[in-house]
C-alpha cells in the first residue's frame, strides 16, 4: 500500500506532521511518504491571480500525489478554529483542477493541539466536508494536550488510551 501522510500545517516545528508521520508508521507493510505542504506553496487563492496562473505547477503536483497514494492521512492543525492558512491555500488551488480532489481515497483526518481541544473544531469541518470532495473518511481522531500525550524524544504517543484510539483508527485504512 502506498501511503500518503502529511500535516495541513506550515511550521517546521508541527506536531501535526510529528503525528501525521508516527501514524503513519503504525501502518504495517506501507510504502509511506511523508508529504511538507511548504514544498506546494503558492501565491494567495483569488480568482484573479487564477485567470493569470491558471493551474500551478504545484496544485498539479500536489493533486498528483493524492491520486497516486493508496490511502492518505492527513493531521490538521487549528489555527482561529479553523484551516492554516497555508492549507487552506493549497486545498483552493487544487480543487480548481477538481473539486473531487481526494479522488475517493480511503482516509484517516487526525488533529492535535497543545491545548485539551486538540484542533477537533477544524477536524470536525475537515471530516464534515470531506465527501464534497470525495475523501472517503474511514475514520477520524483528536488528540487533546500534545505535549501531554505525545513523547517528543521517543516520538510516539505516549497516552496508552489514545493510542488504542490511534491504532483502532489506522486499522480502518485496510
Ligand atoms: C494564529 C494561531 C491561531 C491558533 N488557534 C488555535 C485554535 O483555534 N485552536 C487550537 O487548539 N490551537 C490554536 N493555536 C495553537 C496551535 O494549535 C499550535 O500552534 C500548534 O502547534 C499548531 O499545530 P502545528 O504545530 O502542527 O502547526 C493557534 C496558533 C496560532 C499561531
């Protein structure tokens, strides 16, 4: 299987790609890539830049990746209760090429946050919205309190409970 896992966060420091990627290694015999959305990143969405650029190279790009991979999960970080910015740019993008973007994928949408919410306000709007354009969500996870549940040394979640949770969710991938 050729798994596709990355953070819907710009920071080099993201806990979502650190638990983007240890989810991704719960899941045995996968080919896995671990995707940087900074290496997609694009002028600011509007229609006119759009009548300008067209399709960048790198709403293709990124488009092609979800349509090479098996299966695909993606961790969210929360900014404002809702999408990063640098997300929610490369998700504008790439939907103009097809709104079906995630091209029917089976999918595992996680969040986290150092904080109890654990950015479950932007998971819940990314897991709502997802069969709009086509991800077939086969399940979804918060983690609340990062640094609380999450073993930064070892990089693995440390919370036995959430880990359960984690691993439960990752079976559905197939
Ligand atoms: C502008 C901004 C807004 C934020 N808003 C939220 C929020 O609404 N909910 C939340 O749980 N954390 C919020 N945070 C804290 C983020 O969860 C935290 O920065 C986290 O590390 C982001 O994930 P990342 O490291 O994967 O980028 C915010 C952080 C920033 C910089």
């Amino acid at each position: 299987m050729k798994l596709l896992a990355f953070a819907a966060s710009s920071s080099s420091k993201s806990i979502n790609k650190n638990l983007a990627t240890y989810a991704a290694s719960l899941v045995s015999g996968a080919t896995v890539e671990i995707l940087d959305i900074n290496d997609y990143e694009m002028p600011l969405f509007s229609q006119d830049k759009e009548e300008v650029l067209g399709q960048p190279d790198a709403a293709k790009a990124f488009y092609a990746k979800l349509g090479q991979a098996d299966a695909i999960i993606i961790s969210f970080a929360e900014h404002n209760g809702s999408y990063t910015a640098a997300y929610k740019n490369l998700f504008d993008w790439t939907s103009r090429i097809d709104q079906k973007l995630f091209q029917n994928k089976p999918m595992v949408l996680l969040a986290t946050s150092p904080g109890p919410g654990g950015a479950n306000t932007v998971l819940t709007a990314a897991t709502g919205s997802a069969p709009y354009f086509a991800g077939d969500v086969k399940a979804s996870l918060s983690v609340p309190s990062f640094y609380d549940n999450f073993d930064n040394e070892k990089q693995e979640i440390s919370n036995l409970a959430i880990l359960d949770q984690l691993k439960s969710a990752i079976a559905q991938l197939g």
